[in-house]
C-alpha cells in the first residue's frame, strides 16, 4: 500500500478524544473494508452485556459474584445495598490516613514520620500498586514504596537490606482478599520477623487491605494493627487497583489518586458508547479478535516509548492473559482460548526483539504506546535541532513504518503526556477492551480457574515434602527417591519427591543430605 492510501486509512480510522487526546490508531491492522461491519451484531451484543454487567447482574456466574470495578470510579452506578456508600466512605478514609501520615499525626512508635511503605501482596495486590509507583513516583515523594511480592527468600532479603534500618520509619501494607494467599502470608510472616530482630512491635507499622472477616482482617483487629481498608468479592485481583489496593500505596507515596480516578471515569465513560468507532475499547477489541482470529493465534507485544511505563506490560500480561486465558467458554465447551502477551519499552527495543518482529516467525502484533510530551521544560539539543526526545519519536515511527513494511500488524495509542489522569485512562481503557473481548468470544473474563489449580497442586507438593521428612526422619539408612515414595506409599511421585529433596539439600532448613550417585536420579536422601 503506497503512503498516500495508507495516510486516507490513517484518517478512516483514527480515534481521537479531544477532551482527553486519547487516540487510537488501528490503520495498520490489516483488517479488510467489511470486518467491522460483519463484527458489528457480535460488538452490539458484547455492549449489551457490558451494560448488564455494570447494573449489577451476576457477571461471574462460576463464583457466583457481581463485576464491580467500574462503580469505584462512578459509585452511582453500583446497585442498592449500601455498596455506593462504601466506596465513598473507603475513599475518604484513604485520603484521611495518607492525609495523616503525611502530616505526622501519624507516626512510626518513635514519634518520627514514615518514610517508606512497604506493600506485601502478589498479582493483581502487587502488579498495579507497582505499576502506578514507577509510572508516577517522583524524587520528592513523602514516602517511598517497597514491594514483597513473591515468596522467594533471597528477594525478600533484597527488599528488606534496602530498606536496613529505615524500617523503623516504614509502615507496612499487606494486601489479600482472602487472607489465605500463601505467598503474601509467607511475605507477612517475613516482614513481622524482620521488625522484631530490629527490636521494633509489628502491629504498630502495620495496615491491612482485606476482606471483611478474612484470617488477616482477624489478625489485624486481634493484634490492633494501625489501620484496615476494605476489598470486595465484586473486585477481581487483576481489576483492582483503582480500589484501596492500590490508592492507598498511592495515596501514601503522594500520588494524586483523585485525578487517577478522575481520567478512569472519563474513560469508562468513553468506553459505554455504542457506536464501535467512537469507543476506543471496542476498536481495541475488534482487533484483536481480528489478529488472533478470535483464537489466541498471535501474541500481543506491548511497547511503550516511555520509561515510565516499563512495567505496564507487566500489568497488562495479568490482567489479559488470567482474563482471556480459558479452556472452557460460557457453555462449557473446550476452548482453550487466551492472547499471550509481552513487552518491554522503546526504544530499547530497536536493540533487543525488534530484529525478530520484522523478519522472524509473523506470529504477533505489536501495541505502540506513545507519549507526546518528553519532559517537563526545554530539552537539551543532542544534534542541531533534534532532541533525545525526537530520537525517542522518531525510533518510534520508524519501527511503526518498518514493521508496517513486511506486512507487520500494529495498533498505536497516544496520550498526551503521562500523568495521574492518563495512568488511569490506559487502566480503564484496557479493563474495558478486555470486558468486550471476552464477550466477543464467549469466555468468563472474571474468574481463574487455573490459578486455583496451580495454588492446589503446589499444596500437594508440599503435603508430600512433610510425609518424606518424616520418614526420613524415622530411618538411618540413605535412599533413593524411588526407594522413598515405595516406602511412603506413592511410587507415582518418585519424580516430584526427588526434586523436592534436591531442594531440601541445597537449603539447611531440614537437615537433609545427600549421598551423589551417577545417574543424579539414583542419589541416595538422609537427615543429617
């Protein structure tokens, strides 16, 4: 296609938002002139549902749970039962303690102010309240965030030898619904050790994000922690950091969580029309289902010209690939359906898997995000004329064109600058995109099955490492793996119990030894 034709499909196709400066570009998506007219019943009907979802019918019928995350942006929206009430009441509790807190009318024990926070959670209790952090964090925050993430140990040690002995003035968030997730009790449970080897009480640095009446809402009133702010069954993990999952972190850095809300309003406002090309959500949609064929059969590269917004591919991989990826569809039949999604910024990409996205396997399309503002102020020129920024959009048009070129697909969405309203905009954009999609191709975006699965098995991993300990434990002479599940009665599991003690004897915890034999596989187990 010459650049004359593509620049008339440039403007056929090109959503802008002057309100906002939203744009969306999808004019190098290689759809045909009929796709979205022969879309159009399909995208009506993913509106109607969206619609129901919004007023409040159960949209999560596997758990059965209402949807609600656009009601924390538009409390009005939400259905009878006091539910509006409690997001404004939770709201302005947020803004009242991190008011508190930056004031000094809360304080560390020691009557110093917090200077850090460190917020313990995973997936979607992690993932946006870091996302939001780097996106707009700033050299003069009041606090500065930490995260505990993950159950791995040494990165534990990591974030704790960072903090050092700062944490005498860092408040600690723990963030789970239920209470119950592992790997943020096990975080919990090493952050409460940390402050008590520095001689300091836990409680007194400690907040709960929780459900009402969860194992760790119980624990924080028992043991009078500092503050509790509430989450809801009708919040997904993944669609929930415009709740107190991540407005509080937020809020506490110094973000500006308002007008966060504010451009996630305007979005989800923008997003209810029902006229396809004036919802960039639904255009969002349609190309992917037009890319993948309504199949998962490309992957979505996310590259973002922002720094900033290193970790939004991070954030998005959780939110489409736990939302979208289903084996079964709403009737039940085997689907196997999801959109695999990666991504890192430009333009450091030009240096890294951009090689392979213009002449590998053809098995992706890209999304291009843009920031039209570089910096705040004048830059510096790097040539007569030219700017590190014009570098920066150059590289990005050039690769848009590049790809373009080989017949490589892309979408390209541009916002003005990033900012607390803008940060929220691409939340709301994308939660909405992924809403109409899944109704598109007819899968249960709410829930996560295999999550739950994986959560499972691990538990049965670690009910086996207690049976082979203990008969380890009970005997004096070394034996193999296979020797050891005979014994304990599971000769199905020889490989996980070998792996298992693999494991065991790298680490001094249990006391295990290890007699190496060759094959590795006949390697003789002893408590030491």
């Amino acid at each position: 296609m010459n650049s004359v034709s593509l620049w008339n499909r440039y403007k056929t196709h090109l959503f802008h938002d002057p309100e906002t400066g939203l744009m969306i570009d999808i004019s190098r998506m290689n759809f045909d002139d009929g796709f979205l007219a022969a879309m159009e019943p399909a995208m009506q009907k993913a509106f109607a549902e969206m619609a129901a979802l919004e007023s409040g019918v159960i949209a999560n019928p596997d758990e059965g749970r209402m949807v609600g995350h656009y009601w924390l942006r538009t409390p009005s929206l939400a259905p009878a039962g006091g539910i509006a009430s409690e997001i404004a009441d939770t709201m302005w509790k947020i803004k009242e303690f991190a008011s508190a807190v930056h004031s000094g009318k809360i304080t560390a024990p020691d009557g110093r102010p917090f200077r850090n926070i460190l917020i313990v959670g995973i997936g979607g209790s992690a993932l946006g309240p870091q996302f939001i952090a780097d996106a707009l964090g700033s050299a003069s925050d009041p606090i500065a965030p930490y995260f505990l993430d993950n159950t791995d140990p040494d990165g534990m040690d990591r974030v704790l030898s960072q903090i050092g002995p700062e944490l005498a003035t860092t408040m600690t968030v723990v963030i789970s619904k239920s209470g119950g997730t592992k790997e943020t009790r096990n975080g919990m449970i090493e952050a409460k050790a940390a402050y008590h080897r520095a001689g300091l009480y836990f409680p007194r640095f400690a907040v709960a994000v929780t459900g009402a009446g969860s194992e760790l809402d119980r624990t924080a009133t028992e043991s009078g922690w500092l503050a509790r702010f509430p989450m809801w069954d009708w919040v997904g993990g993944r669609t929930s950091v415009t709740s107190a999952v991540g407005l509080l972190p937020a809020a506490l850095q110094g973000i500006d969580i308002e007008g966060m809300m504010e451009g996630a309003r305007i979005c989800d406002a923008m997003t209810r029309h029902t006229v396809t090309t004036q919802n960039p959500a639904a255009l969002l949609a349609l190309m992917w289902h037009h890319a993948t064929g309504g199949r998962g059969s490309r992957d979505m590269v996310i590259l973002p010209y922002k720094d900033r917004l290193l970790l939004f591919s991070r954030y998005l991989q959780q939110l489409i690939m736990e939302s979208i990826g289903k084996e079964l569809d709403r009737d039940g039949n085997v689907v196997c359906q999801g959109i695999s999604v990666y991504g890192n910024k430009g333009s450091t990409d030009q240096h890294a898997y951009v090689q392979q996205l213009r002449e590998g396997v053809n098995n992706f399309f890209v999304t291009f995000v843009e920031v039209l503002l570089d910096r705040t102020g004048i830059s510096l020129p790097v040539e007569q004329g030219v700017t590190s920024g014009d570098y920066l959009a150059g590289f990005l048009q050039g690769t848009r064109t590049a790809l373009s070129d080989k017949g490589r697909e892309s979408i390209t969405i541009t916002i003005p600058e990033v900012s607390a309203r803008t940060v929220g905009m691409l939340i709301a954009l994308f939660e909405r995109a992924v809403g109409l999609y899944s109704s598109l191709i007819n899968i249960n975006a709410y829930h996560q099955p295999g999550v739950e699965a994986g959560k499972k098995a691990a538990g049965t991993v670690l009910a086996l490492q207690a049976e082979v300990i203990a008969h380890l434990s009970n005997t004096e002479t070394p034996q193999t793996a296979d020797e050891i599940a005979a014994a304990i009665g599971h000769p199905e599991a020889a490989e996980t119990i070998f792996r298992t003690l693999l494991h065991a004897v790298a680490n001094t915890d249990h006391g295990v030894g290890m007699e190496r034999a060759t094959p590795l596989t006949d390697s003789r187990f002893v408590i030491e």
